[in-house]
C-alpha cells in the first residue's frame, strides 16, 4: 500500500518497513507490503494524485531536455566529422557525388560539369577529383550512418525511459573509431 508521512514523522516508521518512493510538499510518499500503523500515517489521494501529475511533469519536462541536448551533442558529433563547410558547399555534395559515379561509368567528362569546373579552378584532374569526391562520399557515409543511428538509439532510450533514475542510466556518448567526443553526463533530480 502507499501512504504519506509528514517530514517530520518519518522516524516514527521502522527501518525496513517501507521504501520511499518520493515527496511532495512537505511529505514523503512511501510504500509498505503490509498496512502500517504508524502515527501520523495518512492515505490522502488527491495529494498522491498531485504528486504523481507532477512526477509525470517532470519526467516530460526532463526528457524533452534530455532530446535537446542529444540533439546538441549529435550537432556537435557531426561538425566534427564533416568540419564546418558552407550550406552551399553542403548543398553541392550530391552533385558532386552523383557526377563522380556518372564519370567514373563513362570516363566522359561531360557527364561532370561542375567536377570539371571545380578540378579545374583546383588544378586537378577529373580522375582525381571524382576519386576523392567519392572515397570522401563514402567516408562521410559510414560516419554519418554510426552516428545517426546512434542518436536514433539515444533517443530511443529517452522515450522509453519510465522514471527520472531510467533517464540517469543514459550517458550520451559519441564515440567511434578515430572521431571521440567527450560523453556528457545527464544527471537530473526527481
């Protein structure tokens, strides 16, 4: 059964009785096998029904600040593995990509336009851009795959955690291969 106990009462239970499950206002909820005796024990529902509404606050609250610096620390995960290119420059990568493979299927450099404007203004030849363009392509693919699928795992665990101590077990961590990121500690009261 579950029970309040004022603060200032709760010496009057013995040890091994009960187990606090967590307090509200100037109340410890507890929880007994058996029905307890004690004086100053009372069943106030509409209390308990106030302290589990905002247990489950809480526990929303927590966890959307909990996805908000997963989000952070992937953005951060990510910057490191790409750097800091332009929004144009990002926006090129599938051309670049896809005239790569184009060009390495025909060797024509008209299936390339823009490789062959960027590997002249780099003084390269198209071969080697459209090698580098796709061994970085590939790179970036396995990367960005571990560390997505990462993030989807983090998040996953937020939302499926039940209670404020299920979100403390969760230590985002972007760690792989030669691209580390310092783990972030989340550790939240109830």
């Amino acid at each position: 059964m579950q029970y309040q106990i004022h603060f200032d009462n709760i010496q009057t239970l013995r040890e091994g009785e009960f187990k606090i499950l967590g307090s509200y206002g100037d109340y410890f909820f507890i929880e007994s096998q058996s029905p307890l005796n004690a004086p100053f024990m009372q069943r106030d529902e509409a209390l308990f029904a106030q302290y589990q509404a905002d247990k489950a606050e809480t526990l929303q609250r927590t966890k959307a600040q909990m996805q908000e610096t997963l989000e952070n620390a992937f953005n951060l995960a990510f910057k490191g593995l790409v750097g800091e290119p332009n929004t144009n420059e990002i926006l090129s990568w599938a051309t670049q990509e896809a005239e790569a493979r184009a060009f390495n299927a025909g060797n024509n450099a008209n299936d390339a336009p823009f490789l062959s404007i960027l590997a002249k203004q780099r003084g390269l030849t198209l071969r080697a851009l459209a090698s580098k363009v796709l061994e970085k392509a590939a790179g970036y693919k396995e990367k960005g795959a571990k560390l997505l699928g990462m993030k989807q795992a983090f998040s996953d665990s937020i939302e499926q955690a039940k209670s404020i101590e299920d979100l403390n077990k969760i230590q985002i961590d972007f760690t792989f291969q030669e691209v580390k990121f310092e783990r972030i500690p989340l550790k939240v009261q109830d």
